[in-house]
C-alpha cells in the first residue's frame, strides 16, 4: 500500500454562535445648520455712507457761506465808520512775571515714615521730604515744573541724591528714600543743591 501524504491542516469551521453586537448603535448624520448671517458689513457700510453724507452737506454749507449771493459779485465791499477809536479796541494782557527760584528759596526737612533697628549694625530709615517755600505765592509760575535736586546726609555709603518736582505751585512729586545708617544714633541731615525750572 501506498503511503499516505499527510494533508495539510484544515481551518476549523466558524463557530455556531452569531457575531458579537457592536458596542455603539450608529447615529444618523445631524444636517449642518447654516450659518448665521452678520449684519457687520451692513453697519459699516451704513456708517460710512452717512459719514460721507456729513462731510458733503457740510463742504456744500461752508461754500455757499463763502461765495455769498450771485448779485454780490459786481459790487464793492461796504465798509461802517466807527466812533470807537481803534486803540481802544484791544488792550494787550499784560504778561505776568515771576521771580527767580533758587536754592534757597526753600526749606526743606525729612519726615521718617518707616525705622528698622539691627542693633549695633545701624538701621533702614525711609524718609521724604517736606519742602516749605519761603516767598510770597505770586513768586512762583503756576505752569512751570520746578526740579528741586537735595542731597541726604548720613547714609553709611555716602550721600544720597534725589529730585523732587513741584508743579502747579503745591504740587510735589518725589520718590521715598531708603537710608542704611551705620548707627541707631546717626543723625539724618538735608539740604537743597539745585533748583530748575522747566
């Protein structure tokens, strides 16, 4: 007998059972909503359609009030005679002068608005100035700004430099200024270097 080759393995038929369920049920397509209709384009072009209606009515007013009547071209220019003598007509405002700022023209002092204390390694003072002017009011420009440069003494580094500016007369802008004194006993002094007017 003749030997029998072996087959190849067969593919075991499908299962009896019915394929599994899909998990999502499919859902019919939504139709687009269309898009809302802007009204930008017709605002803008309404705007600037009567923009454009201003700015003709108004050239047309301004022309017909320069060109006058028709019949007025062949006639001169009437002049009135008046019995105010032009002198009179208009006083000249006397400008109003101011004195010279200087220096010393001021006092100044420092207000401490914050200390703190390290012992014997000396203390941070915050202090600002407090400016008194020594002149009468109708020295001072009331629309001039006045830089007032001082100097603080006794800061541990070396002197400090600040600006302050008046305005208005009464009005005084200045920034605070942090001192670092060597001891709890130093004794903070000030005094104004400079003053210009701008």
């Amino acid at each position: 007998m003749a030997e029998s080759a072996p087959r190849p393995p067969v593919t075991p038929p499908p299962p009896g059972f019915p394929p599994p369920v899909p998990s999502e049920v499919p859902v019919p397509p939504i139709p687009p909503i269309p898009p809302k209709k802007r009204r930008t384009n017709a605002i803008i072009i309404g705007s600037a359609a009567i923009v454009i209606a201003a700015i003709v009515t108004t050239g047309i007013v301004v022309v017909g009030a320069t060109k006058g009547s028709p019949d007025d071209d062949d006639k001169p220019p009437t002049t009135t005679a008046s019995s105010i003598p032009d002198e009179d007509l208009v006083t000249p405002a006397e400008e109003p002068t101011y004195g010279e700022v200087e220096a010393d023209s001021f006092s100044i002092d420092l207000r401490t608005t914050a200390r703190q204390c390290f012992g014997s390694a000396g203390c941070n003072v915050t202090v600002e100035p407090e400016l008194t002017y020594l002149g009468s009011s109708g020295v001072l420009d009331p629309d001039a700004v006045y830089e007032i440069t001082y100097e603080i003494h006794g800061d541990e580094s070396g002197p400090v430099i600040q600006t302050a500016e008046l305005t208005n007369q009464t009005s005084l802008s200045y920034r605070k200024s942090l001192i670092s004194t060597p001891s709890a006993s130093t004794e903070l002094s000030v005094e104004i270097t400079d003053i210009q007017q701008g």
